[in-house]
C-alpha cells in the first residue's frame, strides 16, 4: 500500500488537535471498544463507525492523501476541525492494524471521498480559467494597483510626519499618549490598504509597557519602520528583489510566481498564532534533495484553526512554488505526488555561530526579517542565570533562548530529551535568540515537537 505502509505515530495524530481539550477527548476514543467497521484504503482514506449517545453510530471520515492535510468529515454535532471522533479513528489506526484493516470503502465513505476529489478537480480547473479570465483586462487591473499603490504612499507619506513628531517631541511622550494614539495611526494605514506597515504601528503602541529598557527598542522599531516607509517612497530605485520584498512588507498581496520545485518535503514544524482577527498557522519544510528550508502559510478566522495541518515528523513529495521578494522564504504548495507520510529523515544542522552569521547574511535582503529557520547539531540545553541557553557540545558559543521560548512547556520537553546530552533542534533564530520548535535525540528516535 502506497501510505498506509507506515502509519502515524500518536504525537502526530495528536498534534491535529484544534485545542486540548480536544486532544483528551480524541486520546479516550483511540480504543477499540466504541469502533466498529474501521477500515482504511490504499487511496488513503480511514473510517469507522463510534458508538454515541444515540441509537446511530457516528460515520466518521478521514482523507490523509489531502494535498493540504487530513480532510474530515463526521456525523457528530461537533464544530471543531477535527473532531475528537476523528482523532480518536487516526489514533486507533496509527496503533492498531488489525482493528483498522485494509479494504474497501464502505458507500457513505466512499461517496464522501468521490465526492471531495471531484470538487478539488472542478475547483482547479475552475481557477485555471478564472486565472485566464482575470488576465484578460490587464489594463484594468494596472490601473486598480495605480490607486492602490497611491493610497498606499498617502498613509506612508502620514506615518513619516507621525514619525517625526514622536521624534521633535521626545520618546517619553509614547508612554504618555498611550495606546490611543498608535491605534489610531493604524487605522490610518488600515485605510490606506497598507496592512503591513499598520501591523508594525499596532507593535509600537505595546513597546512603553515592556519594562525597563523600552526607548531603546521603541527607537528600534521606529528606525525599521521608517525603512520601510522610506523604502516604498523609493521602491523604483531598489533592486527588484528587495523592492519586491519592501512591497510584501507594506502589505501588497502577491502570488506565488516561482518555479515550481519538487522535492521529498520534511515537516519540521507546525505552530499557530493567533490575534483578535486571524490565526496564522506556520508550517517549516525542509527539502531533502534542494536543502532548502520553505514556510507555508495559512489562515483562519479568530479563534478557529486553518485547515491546512502537516504534523511533525511526515514527509511528502511535493512541489513548491516560492513568492517573491529577495531571501524570502515563504512558498505556496502545489501538486503533491503521494500521501504525506511518516520518515526518519532528519535536517543536517549547523553550530550557533554559524547560526547567528546566518541570520546576519539574511538581513542584508530583508532588513525587516524577525529571525531565520536554522538547525542546530549537537547542542545541549543548560541555564543560565534565570534563562536558558543551547551551547555547543563541541565548542564555547551558546545561543539564548528567546523569552517566548522560555516561557513555553516545550522547554521542559527539551530539558528531558536531552537529559545534558547533545540533541539535534530545529527552530528559528533572530535578534531575541533562538526559539526550539523540534527536537531529535542524538540517537535513533522520533522527532519531538516543542511548540
């Protein structure tokens, strides 16, 4: 069988979960006493009945061959994406062949899967020829970028004055005015269709609260913010990558227009965050033929995860097609040539300094990038003072953890794989450190997420 030769493991299955109480209903289900007619196919999809509180059992579906992820559907009322019905299937079939057999489809499973694939088809062919009908008045759609781009230089004209008069009136009065004020220059911005740089004011408003210290980083973020501004009041005169990644910084929608790359893709991470308006889902994948470490992005409303999951520890047959902007390492996923599927492939690491002159190199393509994905090799996890640091194993250089890092129970995780030996970590380095997002240990064993 095509995926289903190697199943999940349970961390994977489990890292599905919309929250956690899903994750503790979905483990109490991953027994084979509420199942019954579970089985699994070589197109790559499981199902089962799970007895209930009605006299009905639930029908639940899963589609692991999904481009984007695992696909779901069940008869339970539940409104999360996945249910604990369909955590519950996964783990029983990650653990258990012989309760989750191979065969053939029952007829409610099989017309939902029948059903999906013909819809993914429509739906690509349908924006094959939506793309040919949307370039068919280019002049139309150059001239709605020519307002846009003015309204854009309007706000970015707007926030050079509200820059200067923070600067003729002293850093101190930030902390006066509150938050008000940079709520309202974001709007501004928010108005001027220039998300990204009211993004970046929305951050400044937080920096006075921050503690001891906060001129500094509110200068900071001042200087980078006026970079930017500056750098799309003078965007024709940048090279066209850094010109592209300026305009991907202010805010400006682009498609991803790069050759499509296929490569064997190992998922090294998965994270959400989340703010009053959307939950952005972070997906690092690492090509095993081109080494190239790619991220993909995707989006749900507040409060709801995006649908696009790819645990840890899978690896699929994909290709990528990068956005642009010089150094940027976002890509969009195309066709996918087989199931995603579990692998012992690991990313080759590097040592701390060489992550650090990494992130210094990416700097000089996007001067307004937070930090790099790096993998570091051989590095174990000691205190230092009240924080924590990954020092060398072989060598004197350590990196700090960020305080995000050292605030999240993955830390802890790591502290236990290593156990004071070398382990191998995955995550991402910036000007704050070094945020662990997975960890192998040094040895054989599975990939362990920290986030």
């Amino acid at each position: 069988m095509t995926q289903q030769g190697v199943r999940w493991t349970a961390d994977q299955v489990l890292a599905l979960a919309p929250d956690a109480a899903s994750r503790k209903a979905g483990s109490k289900l991953g027994a084979a006493g509420p199942w019954s007619e579970a089985g699994c196919s070589d197109e790559g999809t499981v199902w089962g009945l799970c007895k209930g509180s009605g006299s009905k059992p639930y029908q639940t579906i899963v589609d692991i061959a999904d481009a984007a992820g695992p696909a779901y559907t069940c008869t339970c009322p539940s409104r999360k994406f996945p249910c604990k019905h369909a955590l519950g299937l996964l783990l029983l079939w990650a653990a258990d062949d012989a309760v989750v057999p191979p065969g053939q489809a029952p007829e409610w499973a099989g017309q939902w899967t029948a059903g999906r694939r013909r819809r993914a088809e429509e739906k690509k062919a349908a924006d094959g020829s939506g793309a040919s009908a949307g370039s068919a008045d280019p002049e139309a759609a150059r001239r709605r970028a020519e307002r846009r781009a003015e309204r854009v230089t309007a706000g970015a004209v707007e926030l050079e004055q509200r820059l200067a008069d923070l600067l003729r009136g002293g850093l101190a009065s930030a902390e006066q005015s509150g938050y008000g004020l940079w709520e309202e220059t974001a709007a501004r911005m928010v108005d001027a269709q220039a998300q990204g740089l009211a993004s970046r004011v929305r951050e400044l408003g937080s920096i006075p609260a921050t503690g001891p210290g906060w001129p500094v980083r509110l200068l900071e973020e001042c200087a980078l913010l006026h970079l930017l501004g500056q750098g799309w009041l003078r965007r024709e005169r940048l090279p066209d990558g850094l010109a592209a990644t300026v305009r991907s910084r202010v805010g400006l929608p682009a498609a991803a227009d790069g050759p499509p790359l296929r490569d064997r893709w190992l998922v090294l991470a998965q994270y959400d965050t989340t703010d009053p308006r959307l939950t952005t889902r972070r997906i690092w994948l690492h090509g095993t033929d081109s080494l190239r470490t790619v991220l993909l992005l995707s989006y749900g409303a507040a409060g709801r995860a995006p649908e696009q999951a790819l645990p840890v520890g899978l690896a699929l047959d994909a290709e990528v097609s990068a956005y642009p902007g010089a150094g940027q390492p976002r890509v969009a996923l195309g066709e996918q040539f087989a199931p995603a599927a579990p692998s012992a492939l690991r990313p080759p690491g590097t040592t701390t300094s060489q992550a650090v002159a990494r992130y210094g190199d990416a700097l000089r393509d996007d001067p307004w990038l937070e930090s790099v994905p790096v993998t570091l090799d051989r590095v174990v996890p000691v205190p230092d003072g009240d924080s924590w640091q990954l020092a060398d194993a072989d060598g004197e250089a350590a990196l700090p953890l960020t305080p995000a890092a050292r605030s999240r129970p993955g830390l802890w995780r790591l502290v236990a794989l290593s156990g004071g030996a070398p382990v191998r970590v995955f995550g991402e380095c910036g000007h704050l450190g070094f945020t662990p997002l997975t960890a192998w240990p040094e040895g054989p064993g599975d990939a362990v997420a920290l986030c």
